[in-house]
C-alpha cells in the first residue's frame, strides 16, 4: 500500500502545471507486439505487473520504472492508475507490448503538468510480469498427460517427489529440479511447499504432467524470494509427478502369476532362490538380476534384505510371480542407497520365485506309477538301472539318461550320486515311477555343480529299470539258503584236500546259478571270485586248505543272516 501511494504521488507530479484544456479524445492503443501464445488477456479486477516508459509527446522521458528497477503493481479497475492506463492495459496478454497515448482528461486534466493540448505517451513494455491474481485467488492448472492407469492419487500428508521446471508468465526460469538432477521431495498439505502448488498437486497420479499458473498470493506474495522471484509474481510451473507414499503405507504386494497346485508356501526362515526386475514407480529400471544370469540367493524373514522385501517373499509358492511395493521406509529410506536408488524414492520389485527350501527339508516324494507286480523293491547295496530327467523347479532341464544309450547305473549307497537321489531310488520296484524333489542340502548344496547352480532345489522324474539285489557292505558273496555243513568236501571236488580257484570257482558259480547264493553285483564275476580266493588263501600259495578256510562271520567275531566265505 505505502508503495502504491508513492508511486500515485510520483504520477501526480508529473501533472503539476497548470494547462489549458485541448480537444476532448480517448485514448489511442498501439499493439506492436503481440505473443503467439496469450495464456489470459487482462480484466477489470486483475492484479497486473508491467514495466513502462513514460514519456511526452515530443519523446522527452520523465518516468520509467527499468530505471528503478521495479516493476508496477496495481489492480485494474480499482484506480491504482490513471484513467487512461487504467483503461489502455485491458486485454493486454503477458508478454505483449503496447504503446499508449493517454490525453489529459484520462490522466490529470486541466492541472495536470503538461501544456493544453500535449499528451502523455505511456509505452509499456509487458514483461507484463503478470496479469495475474483474478478474485478467486485460483491456481490454473492444465494436465498435460496422464498415465492410462492410476491406481492412487495424491492426497494430503501424503510424501511426494517431482521434477519442475518453474519460470515466471514472461518465460523467465527461476529454478528447476532437472538442473541439479534431483527431484523435489515433501509432504503434501503440510505446509512444506507455497499454497498453489499444495493445492495443484492433489489428485496427481505418477507419471502424470501438470502445468500449473499460480496467483502471487498462492506463491511468495508481495516480498517475492530472494533475487529470482520478485513480488507479486505470478509463478508458471510445469510438473511431473515420479513417485509418492504415505509415511503409513505397508507393502503392496500383487500376485501376477499364482502356480497350481502349491503344495507349500515359504515362511521365515527359509532360503529363497528369485529373480527380479527393480524400478521405480514411474517404471524406470535400476537393477534386474537377469542381467547378471543368476538368481538372488538369501534368507527370508532374518533381515538379510531391506525390510518390505523380507516381508514381501513370505508366503510365496515356487513358481509364482509377484510385485512388491515398497515404501521407502521399508526400503531405502531418506538416504536412498548409492547412485542409482534416490533418497525417499518407493520402489517396485517384479519377482520370480525359482525355489526356496527349508534347512530341515526331507526328500518329497510322488508315486506316479506303480507295478501291479512287485516282489521286491531296491535298498542299500542293490544294483539297479533307472532312467532319469533332472530339472530345476522352474522346468529347465538340466540332465537326462535319454541322451545315452543305456540306463543310468548305481550301486545303492555307494556314495556315487548325490544324497537325495540316492535316498528316492530305494524301496521302488522294478518299472515304477517317480517324481521326486531333492532340497540342495541333499543335493548339490551351496556350491552347485556344473549347470547346477548353487543352492538349487531340483525334480527329479525317475522310472526303475532293473534291480539286482546287491551284497552288505564288504562282502563279496552271500548265501540265500544254508550254507553246507561240510562245506570243504563241497568245494574240494577232486578229494585231494585241498582246493584250487578252478574248484572254487565252479563251486561258486553253481550255488549262484542254482539259487543258492549271491556275488556281489555290477562287477565282474571271475574278478569277484578271484578275490574271494586270494581272501582264504592265506598263504598265497594258490591253494585253500581246510585250516585256511573260515566263514567271514567267525572272521568278523559277528551274526549276521548272510554268511560268506
């Protein structure tokens, strides 16, 4: 007010000296430049900004306000200004500059300071810094673009970040978030941020521009801010909206793909296997675990990640797809975490579930087919062929018997394949079928091994092909019935007391093929008998006496039901 007064008496001055009255006109208006754009035109009521020379007809100047420094300020209509401006700036736009001829009647008449007849000439040159403040104290606001889905908007105590580029109506920037490369981050209704834009970024969804024009009396008024925005501006802002939260929120999680059946879901404490793609809520990638081609391994629910992926991975089945939501307080929180995850930023994890597993998980196995016909099944110590698919649990194939000629082999409990496969191979019958999932701690563990990867749970579809019943563990031959009382007349066939590896081996070789005993499997059966010579041989002279000859059992000092020579 104390500047408008000034400002009346100094226009006053400038009519200070008694004239004659000329010919009665109105004002004449020259528009010599007119903006492309016009984003408002001037009316009665409006608060204006203009920057103005002042001169007389003849060209002499006696006021300009570039000289101050300081533009006018003044509501049209409300006689802040002579009658003639006052009546010479409506329907101006921002921006436009006019030239103004005001005859004394419309300026300060018969006392005014200029000669009867002579005319004040006003050129305003509009850097019209605004035409701004209409009644309603309102922020003009024009979305630009809107993402096709928008599932929440912001509302009050809301934390928002955007990116703005802010100017005043002449085009003139004063500031912009994308020059120092960092979003503008605050609470929304809290007064954090000027009144208009608290009240234009309402009902903001991410990814959505806004521009907004906001009345000096929404923004920093009458003092302006620092050297930048000078009083009574009007402010231009053009916004788009990155990310927002509540300091309330929880995770959101959204099951995109749910596998049936789930016979299990993950709890605390067990060890996932995931892959994941990572952004931001405005869909911009940070950090995918496909681009190193290899799942992320950790615990869950004992902090070993930040906490809403923690809470998120809870409850999941293998093989499910899921997005997780996470506030950044469940995130990275207001420091954000190196260069590429910004402080306060909410982010989304599109996850993969591969395979999770307890550390006390047992061997599953499903019976898929099972032999009408089945006298005997495998155990420890039985030879058998099976054939076999290994794949990981999210179908890829990892090893097949198929590609050979020949089933797979194995002795049972013979250490030569891994725990848990060795585990669901017994008790089956010939021509079964199986499908099988073997946790890594049976299986290949932590380390992986080849195409495994480490900690990887693993199916298994097995069929048994064929069974040979195996021997205990160090020995080479059982008996199946009794084994002869006079066992060393049985084996001594020539009588000549003393047995020799042709007698022993046609001995042998006949309680087999009769029934009556068992060699030791998968090996071949002279190198088996061999052995079991050198074993009563003692002398290693090439023949058994009756005092070499013992039974494994009194060897052994133990009873067993087997019994071998």
């Amino acid at each position: 007010m104390v500047r408008r007064i000034i400002l009346s008496l100094l226009l006053a001055t400038w009519f200070s000296v008694d004239c004659n009255p000329g010919p009665i006109d109105d004002i004449a208006v020259d528009r010599y430049f007119i903006p492309k754009r016009c984003i408002r035109e001037v009316k009665s009521g409006d608060f204006v900004r203009y920057h103005y020379n002042g001169t007389f007809t003849d060209g002499k100047l006696f006021d300009s306000s570039y000289d101050r420094g300081s533009a006018f300020f003044g509501q049209v209509g409300q006689k802040w200004q002579i009658a003639g401006v006052d009546k010479g700036i409506l329907g101006m736009c921002v921006n436009e500059r006019r030239r103004i001829t005001v005859p004394p009647h419309l300026a300060y008449g018969s006392q005014g300071f200029i000669t009867l007849g002579q005319r004040l000439k006003n050129h305003l040159d509009t850097q019209v810094m605004s035409k701004n403040v209409w009644v309603a104290d309102q922020v003009q606001t024009k979305v630009i673009s809107t993402p096709k889905k928008c599932k929440r908007s912001v509302m009050r105590t809301d934390f928002v970040r955007f990116h703005f580029n802010g100017t005043l109506l002449d085009g003139t920037v004063f500031d912009s978030s994308y020059k120092r490369s960092q979003t503008q981050d605050s609470v929304v209704g809290e007064g954090w941020l000027i009144k208009g834009l608290d009240e234009g970024l309402l009902g903001m969804c991410v990814g959505e521009i806004r521009h907004f024009i906001i009345p000096p009396f929404l923004a920093f008024g009458e003092k302006g801010y620092g050297t930048e925005i000078p009083p009574h501006a009007s402010l231009v802002y053009h916004i788009l909206l990155e990310d927002l939260h509540n300091p309330k929120d929880d995770i959101i999680v959204e099951v995109m793909e749910a596998p049936e059946p789930c016979t299990r879901t993950s709890v605390a404490g067990d060890y996932i296997r995931y892959h994941y793609n990572a952004s931001f809520l405005n869909g911009i990638t940070f950090d995918s675990s496909y681009q190193y081609n290899h799942t992320y391994n950790t615990y869950i629910g004992m902090g070993y990640v930040i906490a809403g992926i923690d809470k998120g991975l809870q409850g999941v089945c293998t093989g499910e797809r899921r997005r997780i939501i996470l506030p950044p307080h469940l995130a990275y929180g207001q420091q954000g975490a190196g260069k590429d995850i910004p402080g306060s930023a909410v982010l989304v994890f599109d996850i993969h579930v591969i395979d999770f597993h307890g550390v006390k998980d047992t061997v599953q196995v499903d019976i898929t087919h099972k032999s009408e016909a089945c006298n005997e099944t495998s155990e420890v110590n039985d030879f058998i062929q099976y054939h076999y698919n290994c794949s990981l649990l999210d179908g890829t194939l990892l090893f097949t018997s198929r590609d050979y000629e020949t089933p797979q082999d194995v002795v049972l409990g013979g250490g030569k394949i891994i725990d848990g496969l060795d585990e669901a191979l017994r008790n089956m019958c010939v021509g079964e079928r199986r499908t099988v999932i073997v946790p890594p701690h049976l299986g290949h563990g932590e380390k992986g091994a080849g195409i495994v990867p480490g900690s990887a749970v693993l199916r298994f579809e097995l069929e048994l092909v064929s069974l040979q019943k195996g021997v205990p563990e160090g020995y080479l031959f059982i008996w199946l019935k009794e084994s002869p009382v006079q066992l060393f007349e049985e084996l001594d066939i020539n009588q000549d007391q003393q047995v020799s590896l042709e007698e022993f081996s046609q001995f042998i070789k006949q309680q087999v093929s009769e029934g009556k005993g068992r060699l030791k499997p998968a090996q071949d059966p002279d190198s088996v008998i061999m052995d079991m010579f050198k074993n009563q041989d003692r002398n290693a002279d090439g023949l058994i006496t009756q005092d070499e000859l013992k039974l494994k059992v009194d060897e052994d000092a133990e009873k067993t039901h087997h019994e071998e020579l």
